[in-house]
C-alpha cells in the first residue's frame, strides 16, 4: 500500500528565478571565508491550523554579532509535510528545492535574496510517478530526482530516476523497474551522479518503513538518457544474532541484529570516481568500474554494534557519517577508496545526528538530529582537516537558550507562529 498523496496541480513559478542553479557550492572569488548563512527546513510539531512548516535562516557568520540567530523564516502555508531532504548544497544564486515527503510535494525557494528567501511554488505533479526523495544538480543547471512511486500498474510499484532543466520543467523519467527483480518493490531513495563516466547511481529504501518492505538493492544509470543499466543486490552479511528481524516490519530491533546490507540509505561519490554507500545498518560498500559491464560491489567496513548510520557529507578527503540511533558521528578517511579507516569519533549522547553537511569553507560540519525534545537542535562543529577530528561549537546558538546548538524548541519564529519545530535538512549559503 502507498502512503496517501496530497499533490497540488501548481505548476512552477518561475517569478523571481535565475537559470543559474548548478551543482557546485557557492564559492567563488568573493566567497571565500567560512559561509555567513546556514538553511535549515524544518517542520512544525504543534500542527496548529494557523502554523506552518518553514524554511529558516540561521547566522553562521562567527565574527557576526547575532552568530547562532535566526534571522529570517519562511513558511510553506501547510504543515505536517515532513521536511525532509533539499539538495545538499544551495545553488548559486537559484531556487533550493525542499522536499515535503508525506505531502508529496517538493518546495521552490527562491534564494537570490539571500536572507530573505521566497517561496515561488512547487514542483508540478509528474506523470504517474510520485514521492520525491533526492535531488542533485548538473553542472549545466539541470536536475536529477529520485521517485519511490510509479506506475501502479507494474509489478511492486517500482519509482524512477527524473531528469527536470534549470527551470524545473520535467524532461523525462526512467522507471526503475526490472525485469530481473519482478515483484520487488524498488524505492529509488538517494542519488550520486559521476557525469564524466556518464552515469547516476540510486539506491533504494522505502520512507513507509512499516508497512512495506523495499529491496536491498543498488542501480546504475546512464546519466544521459537515464537509461537504467544494471540493478545490484547489497552483498549479504550475516546478522550477529538470531532470528533476523527486518527494519519497520513486526517489533523494532536491537543493533546487531539486522544484516549491513539492509536498506541501502546514502551514497558518495570519492576520488577516483568510485561510489562510497552506507546502509541504515551501518555496512559501508564501494561501487566501482561504474562504466563497465560488470560494476562491482564489496563491502569494506561493517559495524554491528551500530545503528542508524544516516546522511553523511564529504569534506576535504573525509567522509563524516551521523550514526543516529547510536548517538555518534564518525569521520573516515577516504583518502584510499578501497581502504577507509576510521580516524575519529564524536559521541552525542542524548542526541540523534542524522543529517550533516559541510562548509564549503572546509572547516565545518554542521548536524542535525532526528530525535525528540529537547534534541531538536542544529550543532555545529570545527573540523580540522589534517586529523579529522571535530570538536563541537559551544558559541554556535541564540543567548536565550543555554545549550549549545541553535535549539528549535521554542516558542516563537520570524513568521509569527509559535512553538516547537523539528529541523531536518541543513545547508550553508553565502550572500
């Protein structure tokens, strides 16, 4: 069964919008310097009619007076959307996309005033598919999605890869479908893009973890057409103890007891244009020989004791991985693609990382958690390149709450509705 769908038939306002929305981080000549802005897409747990799930600005300027402050919000008009993932970095002078899981609705805001940012619309509905997850840009403006839903009509309801043009008009969309894997249900979830091998890699896990069970599974796309070329089983690893429980599907179970290959979560892109993916049960695989007949897939570190590994990001030759359920944020070094090492390991106890981006800068980690109150708190951490260690910012917050961390848990915003809201995706931005 699908979750139910709210879908508007809003199509895209291109009010207030530049054609120049690339991939890479908004550091140029002028930006150079630790990034003054921080968004934060956050959702609102009153769920009060008259509240809203919005889009915050947060000063993260550490020479500015009003450091840790939000500065501005913007509202999306509705709540209980879950906020849950915008591209992993803001594009240039463009329109960050924010996407609304449950609602099935992913949100334009346009970002050309960098402090004030302004909702423009929506993505419009697309043909027969619905939920996006994951976005990424090209470098010449264009987008690539994930869609965990497709056509109804074909065997588990496989989603799709999306390609949209620098405006979010939709060019085209691949199911994810299989032959091979009739009858599973494919939730296309993350995407990483290698355009110089001309090829996109998903991996798939369900968001409707309690009532449906997604394959294990990694695909490879031809990123030029979105021709869908292979489909990979993660490689099995035996749970530490029996019976096996599967994630979301009966009674909820201890680390250690679920395979590293189950729901395969995020993956990363490393030097030599291999593909670094760690599962929710905390297996770390590399893909490699993308652009080969035979792509391969290994496992390269497992832990069991863990649970939850989540949304990570990569800074300088790093790879910083929150550990949600475990209450840690580990950091490798990637610098060997077929031999990461852990270097470092930051415990948070009583808080649930799961989301972290980096400073374009280079010498951040901003964090976020998945956890309950008092823990809706946006961290944020020095990093030091050479070891990798990262040690946590205590002047990062407002004056009015003791804590470090800029605390979410509160009773008023910008936009004038109150109460307490739940940050989700983070992303650092220059003005």
């Amino acid at each position: 069964m699908r979750p139910r769908v709210l879908l508007l038939s809003l199509a895209f306002l291109t009010g207030g919008c530049t054609s120049d929305n690339s991939k890479s981080e908004t550091v140029g000549e002028q930006n150079v310097g630790p990034a003054p802005l921080l968004y934060v897409w956050a959702g609102d747990l009153d769920k009060r009619p008259s509240d809203t799930d919005f889009l915050a600005v947060v000063d993260s300027d550490p020479d500015s007076p009003s450091y840790g402050e939000i500065l501005a919000t913007e509202g999306v008009g509705v709540v209980g959307t879950n906020p849950h993932h915008t591209e992993p970095v803001v594009p240039a002078g463009g329109v960050l996309l924010a996407n609304g899981y449950n609602a099935g609705r992913t949100f334009l805001f346009d970002l050309s005033a960098p402090d004030k940012p302004n909702l423009v619309g929506e993505l419009a509905p697309t043909p027969e598919y619905e939920f996006p997850h994951s976005f990424l840009r090209l470098d010449d403006g264009e987008l690539v999605a994930t869609m965990q839903y497709g056509d109804g009509s074909i065997p588990g309801n496989p989603g799709g890869l999306a390609r949209f043009d620098s405006e979010a008009n939709l060019i085209s969309i691949t199911s994810a479908a299989d032959p091979a894997f009739e009858g599973e249900q494919i939730r296309p979830y993350s995407v990483e893009t290698i355009p110089q091998l001309d090829r996109a890699v998903t991996t798939s896990r369900t968001m409707n973890i309690f009532t449906e069970q997604a394959a294990d599974v990694v695909q490879i796309w031809r990123l030029s057409d979105l021709a869908l070329l292979r489909t990979m089983r993660v490689p099995r690893v035996e749970p530490i103890n029996e019976p096996e429980c599967v994630f979301g599907i009966g009674d909820m179970c201890e680390a250690g007891q679920y395979p590293a290959e189950a729901q395969p979560f995020e993956s990363r892109v490393m030097g030599d244009g291999s593909v670094l993916m760690n599962t929710l049960m905390c297996g770390m695989y590399r893909i490699s020989e993308i652009d080969s007949n035979e792509p391969n897939i290994e496992l390269l570190v497992n832990y069991p004791d863990l649970f939850g590994c989540s949304v990570p990001t990569i800074i300088s030759h790093f790879l910083v991985l929150p550990v949600m359920f475990s209450e840690t944020i580990l950091v490798f070094d990637i610098s060997n693609p077929t031999e990461i090492k852990e270097v470092s390991r930051f415990d948070t106890p009583g808080y649930q990382p799961h989301w972290a981006a980096a400073d374009p800068a280079g010498s951040r980690i901003v964090v976020t958690s998945s956890g309950t109150a008092p823990t809706y708190t946006v961290l944020m951490f020095d990093f030091d390149p050479v070891s990798g260690q990262l040690s946590l910012d205590e002047s990062f917050g407002s004056s009015e709450f003791p804590k470090a961390g800029v605390s979410f848990y509160r009773d008023s915003w910008p936009h004038g509705d109150a109460g307490t809201a739940i940050p989700h995706a983070a992303v650092f931005g220059y003005r």
